[in-house]
C-alpha cells in the first residue's frame, strides 16, 4: 500500500556536509537515496560523528546541501520560502531552550507561527489546534504551568507538542529521547508511534535508542562512518548483518541475537546453559560479564540449569566432578570464581 | 474528561490591558510630578491651568512649564520608553540577561561623534556654551553623535549580513565598542583639560537640552523605532527559541534580524544623540516589566517597557533635579544609584529572572 503513495519526503542522491569560504567541500554522507511516507515511524540510527543531525537539518532546508535533490511533496525544498516548508514539515531539535516566563500553552502556541497573522494572534481554528497538540501529548494537566519548571522530559513533549500544533504532515525530530530516563524515552517513542500511525504523520527520529528504535520504527535508516546511510525495515537489518557491520567497534559488538551491543568479548571458557527461559536470559548476562561463552546446547563439561522453584530461581552448577547449588545469581558467581 | 477539564481550564490568549492601564496612569501621575518639581516652585492649580489653557496668573510661569519642564518631561517619556525597547529587543536576539542598547556599539558610535567635534575643535569651550543658549550648537553635537552612531550602526549592518550566529554578532558589537572608546581616551589624552571637562559634562546625560523643534524629530525617531519593534513582536517571540527554531516555524531571521538592529539602532543612537549616554535604564526596565507582566510575550512585553521605561525616566528625572533645590544631578548617574536597588529588589523577590534566560 506505502509503495503506490508518494512519499511526503523524498531524498534523491544527497551528499551532505560544510562547504567551506573557498568553496571546498567536506561531505559528511553521499548517496543518500530515501523517501518518508505519511503513517510512517523512521528511525535513524548511526554512531556519532556519522551526520546524523546534519542529515536532519538538511532535510528540515535548514541547511543547504552539498548535491541532489530533496522534494516535499513532490516540490523541491530550495523553491520553498521558509513559511511553506514551515506549513509542511516541523521539527524539534537538540537546542535546549532555556527561556522561562511563558506558559506552556503559549509555548505550543508558538507552533501556529506559519498561519498567524503578523502579530501571531490565534483564531478560534488555531486555539483549537493547539488544544488538540496538547492533549494528544498528554500537557493537559500543565498548561499553566511556566516552561522553565518543567523536568527535561516534560519540556520536551512541549516542544513536541509545539511541533503539533504546527500541523504538519511531517515532523522531524533530533534525538528527542537524549537526556530522558527510561520511562520518559519509551513514552516520548510510544507518543510518536502513535501520532504517525493515527494522524497519519510521516516522522523521522534521529536517536541512539538501538533498543527502541528496532522494537518501535516502521523503518531504520542506518548511517556508518563510511558516509553512506541504509535504509530498511529493522529486521531484515539485523537479520543481514547491516548492524553488526556499522557498530563493528574494537571493544564492543552488535549482537545479532539479542538485538543490543554486547560489552564483553566472551572468548573464554565455554559453559552451556539451561532451563527457565527468563532466568536464563538474566544469568547469561551475569555469565558473559563473567568472561564466560554461554552456549544453549548442552554437553560441555561445565553446566548450568536453571530451575524456577516455588519461590525462587534456584542455580545448579555441574561440571565432571562435582553438582552444586545456588540459591542467586551472587552464589552462583562466586562458585565459578572459585573453581579458577 | 470533564471534570480534567474544570481542573485545567484552557487560558484565555487574549491580550490583557490591565497592567498596562495601571502603568499608563503610573506615567500620567509621574509627568504631572515630574513638571510640578522644579527649582522654580509653582502651585499645582497654576500647572494645571497652563497645562489646559496655556495661561497663568504669572508669564514666567507658563515660559518655564512650555519651554522648559514639558519638553524635559517629554524628552524623559521618549528616552526611557527607546533605551528600555531597545535593550529588551538586543536581550531577545542575543538571549541575554545583560544585553542593552549599548551593546552593539551604537552608543560609544555616538560618542565617538560628539569627541570628535568636542575635542577636536579649537574653541570647545563656547560650543558647549553655545549648546545651551542657541540651537547651532547643540545641532551640531546632535549632528556628530548621529553620525558616530549610523557609523557603527552600517558596520554592524554589513557584518550581520555576513554573520549568521548571533553571538559573534555580539562580541563583534563588544569589540566595536571597545574600539571606539580606545579612540576617544586616545584623543581625550591629547586633549586640554578643558575640553576634556566638557565632553565629560555630555557623557552624563542630560533631559534639559532638548528643545521643542528638537523634541519633534526625537519623537519621530522614538515612534519609528519602537513602532518597528512592536511589529517585529512575532518574529521575537519565535527568537525566544533560539535561531533555528525561529527558522523552522517559517519565520526569515535574517530579515528580522536585521530590522531588530535598525529599531535599536533608531532608538539607541537617537536618544543618545540628543540626550547623551544614559546607562542601566535599557538593562533594567526590561526585566522589571517580565516580572511585572509575568510573560515573555513580546506582544504584551513591548508596550509593558515602553511604560515602564517611560515611568522610569520620569522619577528618576524627579530625584535627579533635587526637588527643593537648585541643584541637579546627573541623570545617568540617577538611573543607576535609582534603579539598581529597584532592580536588585524585585530580582530577589520574584526570582524569576533567572527563569527567563537560565
């Protein structure tokens, strides 16, 4: 169904980065072929210094790029005034802002910027507008409430919400989770999810929420350091390896069966693991930090198994000589610290 | 849901008048105090019945209220509502607390100007004199100090065309500023005593010099300048923000940036001109009337500063001109000794400076 639509947001062999005084270039990624369509979560994933925010801030025209084409629905984004590309796409971004003495409801009122008149007073249609923006983000009991004493999460679903009530059918947002706890990030995610799949909203999030964004977006674009972006739906990026290609670092690993970075080369001693499937996902983390190389199939000759007793996980530890038990993972660590 | 809604009723976005009312019948009281106090003492019924009829019991009387006192009181209403709006709008483009008219150069532009004619003449002496009783020689000074000011004005013009960060753009004023103040202490060095003393008298400040023709073509400027602000009220308002999102709400910067520097610029070296440099008023008010008004609306925030620099001006003219006395002091020196303890007071108790611009 997405591929007979056009998509709202199409990017056509871009090459991003500066141009510098005399005219030289310093391209930060070429070749950038994607499009974004109405209903659609993107995230765009890549380690730092990879231009994923110069890619936004080209995207948003705020930025020139360096050769190709971007068109908003269809229209090149260089013949657009910065109004229409305002009526058009919205976007929040890393700035912090750290004004005060305004309400959040002017805040989110700001947002109708593009279709006020030169004073910026709302009608009736626009204060409708931002009612909607702020309820959809879940600000109505803040309303009142002064920006400046707001948590970090809190302000950013303002600014969201400013975003909304700019009404436009694309939002682009730069890492809108960075700073935020975990329950803030996986609301900020669930928030948009749900605004591109109801409202039919295109939006494209910059984060370095690996976790969230394979579990949340329609589609990743995926940026590496070798100036180059993939696109794709999540799964098959992982499936064919495209991950453990671009977090490939000397310490640490993307692994494919987790779908997480892992922390520790498990080149050790090899242990196999088995049982209750929840204990085993958690005692395997405590293995691997171990130094240890958790394999699920058994007959190696040290053994692990699980079993979930009446009250509580219970460990038994087996190798050629002897059979032990464990009552939590910190016995069960020591044990094997002890067999060295 | 309903009940949601009873317990977070939606604002009402209108503009309220009520703040500004009671700061307009503030000035009002002010200017009628402010032309009241005087060296020579004149009864209130008499004032008022200049004021109304334009006759008294006494000409002399109805001579010092028309040429003297209402155009002193006027030339307080113009300088306090410019400087304020002036430095309320360089506050917004830089996001800064500190930022005032000054900050771009203007004003030490203006000095630059006046100096030049001060202490480069031969015979300063009797221009400075001349200043007060003729209008040539106060022309004249006028004259330099707009000149020294669009000077510094077109270089900040033509170098925020080029520069898109509006931070440089302030330290570029800074140094601007710093510049042309080197310039003046290198003449001042070479300079007689004399000369030195007379171009010290200007940079205190003075609402007395302004005469009546004088008066028109400062209002003109004042109602230009401060007109352009109020109109540029929503491209400040998306500035709040910060550039970028300006930009993203569809609002061209750089075109407002670049009339925000033309209506300080009108307002600052205007009342520089004519009144000389008065400090700390275009700092101050605007922090007073955010906490007074409670928002960072540009559209209520603007006409709250121009009261509020207006009301300013006009008491600190009152203690500047000693009531009771012959004496008068120094207004640049007034605002200060005047106004920090307002400013230190209210930042204290409303704590919310530092909510403006953490």
């Amino acid at each position: 169904m997405k591929a007979t639509q056009t998509p709202v947001l199409q990017a056509a062999d871009v090459q991003i980065g500066y141009r510098s005084k005399r005219g030289a270039k310093a391209v930060v990624a070429e070749h950038i072929d994607v499009d974004l369509h109405a209903g659609e979560l993107i995230c765009l994933l890549g380690p730092n210094g990879s231009g994923k925010s110069t890619l936004i801030r080209t995207l948003a025209g705020m930025q020139p790029m360096l050769d190709g084409n971007i068109s908003l629905f269809g229209k090149h984004i260089a013949e657009l005034s910065v109004k229409e590309i305002a009526k058009r796409l919205s976007t929040v971004l890393t700035d912090r802002v750290t004004i005060g003495n305004l309400t959040v409801y002017t805040m989110v009122a700001f947002g109708r910027a593009p279709y006020t008149g030169w004073l910026g007073s709302l009608s009736q249609e626009d204060e409708e507008v931002v009612r909607r923006a702020i309820e959809a983000a879940g600000l109505r009991a803040f309303v009142h409430r002064d920006v400046a004493r707001l948590s970090d999460g809190e302000r950013q679903k303002v600014m969201i919400a400013r975003a909304l009530a700019q009404d436009t059918p694309v939002i682009l947002l730069d890492e809108p989770t960075a700073h935020l706890d975990l329950p803030n990030r996986v609301e900020i995610i669930r928030l948009l999810r749900r605004l591109a799949h109801e409202t039919g909203k295109g939006i494209l999030l910059s984060t370095h929420e690996l976790d969230l964004a394979l579990k949340a977006a329609d589609r990743i674009w995926l940026m590496n350091r070798r100036q180059e972006l993939i696109s794709g739906v999540p799964e098959d990026l992982v499936l064919n390896g495209t991950f453990e290609q671009v977090f490939k670092q000397d310490s640490f690993d993307f692994d494919r069966a987790t779908g997480s970075f892992r922390l520790h080369q498990s080149e050790g001693r090899e242990v196999s693991l088995a049982g209750d499937a929840v204990a085993v996902f958690w005692t395997r983390r405590a293995l691997e930090r171990e130094g240890f190389r958790v394999l699920e199939e058994g007959g190696k000759e040290l053994g692990i198994t699980v079993s979930s007793g009446p009250e509580a996980y219970r460990w038994t530890v087996q190798d050629e000589e002897e059979q032990k038990e464990c009552a939590s993972v910190r016995e069960l660590i020591a044990v094997l610290r002890s067999r060295k | 849901m309903n009940k949601h809604s009873e317990q977070h009723p939606w604002p009402d976005t209108s503009l309220k008048a009520g703040y500004l009312l009671l700061l307009a019948a503030g000035v009002a009281v002010l200017f009628l105090a402010n032309i009241a106090f005087g060296s020579v003492p004149i009864p209130l019924s008499e004032i008022v019945s200049i004021l109304i009829s334009g006759s008294s019991e006494h000409e002399a009387w109805t001579n010092i209220i028309e040429k003297i006192r209402l155009p002193r009181a006027f030339t307080a209403v113009l300088a306090g509502s410019a400087l304020s709006i002036g430095g309320l709008q360089m506050q917004t483009l830089f996001r800064n607390p500190l930022a005032g008219p000054s900050v771009l150069g203007i004003t030490a532009g203006a000095s630059l100007g006046v100096a030049v004619v001060m202490l480069a003449a031969g015979t300063i002496t009797s221009i400075f004199a001349v200043q007060q009783l003729s209008s040539l020689g106060s022309w004249l000074i006028i004259g330099a100090a707009s000149i020294g000011s669009s000077l510094v004005l077109f270089l900040i013009l033509l170098i925020s065309a080029r520069i898109r960060d509006s931070v440089t753009l302030l330290i570029i004023g800074l140094m601007i500023g710093n510049m042309t103040i080197a310039l003046v202490s290198i003449w001042q060095y070479f300079s007689r005593p004399e000369q030195i003393r007379d171009y010290l008298i200007w940079t205190f400040g003075s609402l007395g010099g302004v005469t009546v023709e004088q008066l028109w073509i400062l209002a003109l400027v004042v109602l230009a300048g401060s007109a352009m602000a109020f109109i540029l009220s929503k491209p400040l308002n998306g500035l709040l923000l910060g550039e970028n999102y300006a930009r993203s709400m569809g609002l061209s910067v750089g075109r407002a940036r670049f009339w925000i520097i033309l209506s300080t610029s009108l307002l600052a070296g205007g009342v520089t001109a004519f009144c000389g440099p008065i400090g700390f008023v275009g700092v101050a008010v605007p922090h007073l009337a955010r906490s007074l008004l409670g928002t960072n609306d540009h559209r209520m925030l603007i006409p709250g500063t121009l009261l509020m620099g207006a009301l300013l001006m006009l008491a600190c003219d009152i203690v500047a001109q000693v009531p009771g006395s012959s004496t008068t002091l120094p207004i640049s020196a007034v605002t200060s000794l005047v106004g920090s303890p307002v400013v230190i007071w209210v930042i204290v108790k409303r704590k919310n400076l530092q909510a403006s611009f953490s």
